[in-house]
C-alpha cells in the first residue's frame, strides 16, 4: 500500500491538523520531572505499605 493520499484526501488531513485545537503550545518534556514523580510515588508507597503491615502485625 504506498504511503500518499489522495489529494483530496491530504487536503481533509492539513485542514484538520490546522485547526485550532491542534495547536495547543506545550511546554517541553521533563524527564527529571517524571522521574522524580515516579521516586516520589514508590517512595511513598513503600512507606504506606510498612505503615498498614505495622498496624496489620501489631
């Protein structure tokens, strides 16, 4: 199957990739930012799980 479309076709995709909505300006991916979210959440989560197995075990 080759890879162009019709142009009729390539007309409906530009104009639907120029509408409005999607031009949304985003700022840049931060990978430190995920990767201190996901240490955050295991951190917090092994705490949470040796705080219920200190009430679990008593």
């Amino acid at each position: 199957m080759p890879g162009k479309l019709y142009p009729e076709d390539q007309k409906r995709v530009e104009e639907y990739l120029s509408s409005p909505t999607h031009q949304v300006e985003r700022k840049p991916f931060n990978v430190w930012l995920l990767l201190g979210g996901i240490t955050l959440m295991v951190i917090f989560m092994g705490l949470l799980s040796r705080l219920l197995s200190w009430f679990a075990l008593g």
